[in-house]
C-alpha cells in the first residue's frame, strides 16, 4: 500500500506512536520515528529491521522549533522525500486539577507539546509535502478534543481542541493543493498514560471505560494505528479535514 512512500511519526518510541509505525512498515512504508527517547525508539526501529523493513530514528522535541526543523530536513535528506506524517507526540500534563489550581508552568506545557508542536510539525511538514505535489497528514487529537474532560485535566482538553481546530482549518487550507490534513481522537486506549495494571488503576479504568466506551473496553493501539494509516493511504483520497473517533463508540447506553 505504501511502497516507496515516506511516513513520519512523532512520539514513535510507544503506544500509538509505535503502532502507526509499526503498521507504516508492514504495510512497505520507510518510517522515520522522532521522539524524545533514543533507547526505546531505538527499540522500534529494530523491530521494523527485524520484520524486514526500514527505519530511521531521528530525536526531536516537538515544542521546539529548531528541533521540528531538523526533524524534517532529517527526513528528506534520509529517504528522499516525505508523504505522511502522524503528529502524535503529546503529554498528559496534570490529572485531577481544577481549572483554577492549573499552575502557569504545567499549562504552557501541555500547550507547548499538545498545540504548539503539532502546529510546527505541520510548517515544516506541509511545505515538504507539497515539494512532492501531495501528502497526508494525521494529527492525533482525543475524544477530550470533542467534548469536555470530566477527569479534571483542563489544559489537555484544551490543547485537544486546538488541535480539532488546527487539523480543520489546515485541512481548508491545503486541500487544493492535494494535501489531505485529518485527525483521529482516540478514546481510552491502553499506553503508558493508560495502564490499568498500575497500582489502584483497574477500577479507575473499568469506571471510565463504563463512562465513555460503548463497547465497556480500553481500545488497543494497533486499533487507533489502523484508522491512522487508512486515513494517510489512497483509500481515503476524498477524506479531508475530518476528526474520526476511535473510542469504541458513545456510551449513552441502558446498562
């Protein structure tokens, strides 16, 4: 499906980031994995070597501009051209915290890594794209950018909502230019930020699952990775500008 085709991911060293790229390879993609952690992406990149693919690990914080830049550059100069990008990396920032309780510090945070850098992955990414007269973009927003978070992280809401707003207007922006621009918002889904085998977790997990998952269940990475690849591939050439919930569904239900 993605045979000579180029996709880049950010935050590939685990969970969602290191399905997509996982999925990418299997399915012919060279993958270039930026992310924070060398050891761990090094970790993914050997695994696609092993499954007979190719991998190219580049380290990038993604609220730093000089970072994105290189990222990108990195990129192209590697393979020779860039067709998709998942902009995935984020952070959870503070849980249980009113609005008001939120310190100045913890929300320039989460705006820097939730907003600010898939903002600048996009102005390094597109321009790349469109050197080659297309691309698809995936940016990695959440149920929590489509409706209000009721777990007390205002500032993750927040940023995920920006990111809805983000994905929607670059996707008006580009479309004509051949330039495909989405989002997915993934539910519960089981990563490090959610992992119910961590201590007093299960039943935290089972209560929110009841709360948002019509399904009753965590969703599983590779699900959300699937809905991710299918956006960026030839079979959605007419999806643009759209927010696909991977979340198991409402759950407004009788039981």
């Amino acid at each position: 499906m993605f045979a000579g085709k180029v996709a880049l991911v950010t935050g590939g060293s685990s969970g969602l980031g290191e399905a997509a790229a996982l999925k990418f390879a299997a399915e012919g993609a060279k993958v270039v994995i930026a992310a924070r952690r060398a050891e761990q992406s090094a970790q993914v990149v050997q695994r696609i070597a092993a499954a007979g693919g190719e991998a190219y690990f580049v380290q990038a914080d993604v609220s730093r501009a000089a970072d994105i830049e290189h990222m990108v550059k990195a990129a192209v100069q590697k393979f020779g051209r860039l067709d998709c990008a998942v902009n995935n990396a984020g952070i959870v920032g503070p849980r249980y915290t009113p609005v008001a309780d939120v310190t100045e510090s913890q929300w320039d945070e989460v705006m820097g890594v939730n907003l600010k850098g898939v903002w600048l992955c996009m102005k390094y990414e597109i321009p790349a794209m469109l050197a080659n007269g297309s691309g698809a973009i995936v940016n990695v927003a959440s149920i929590y950018g489509m409706k209000p978070s009721d777990i007390g992280t205002s500032p993750y809401a927040t940023a995920k909502h920006g990111v809805v707003g983000l994905t929607t207007s670059a996707a008006a922006d580009y479309g004509q230019l051949n330039l495909r621009i989405n989002a997915v918002a993934p539910g519960f889904t089981r990563s490090e930020m959610v992992d119910p085998s961590q201590p007093n977790a299960a039943e935290r997990y089972k209560k929110l699952t009841g709360r948002h998952s019509g399904m009753n269940r965590l969703g599983k990475a590779e699900e959300t990775a699937n809905a991710i690849v299918w956006l960026c591939s030839e079979n959605a050439s007419y999806v643009n500008g759209a927010v696909l919930a991977v979340d198991g569904g409402g759950a407004t239900r009788l039981y």
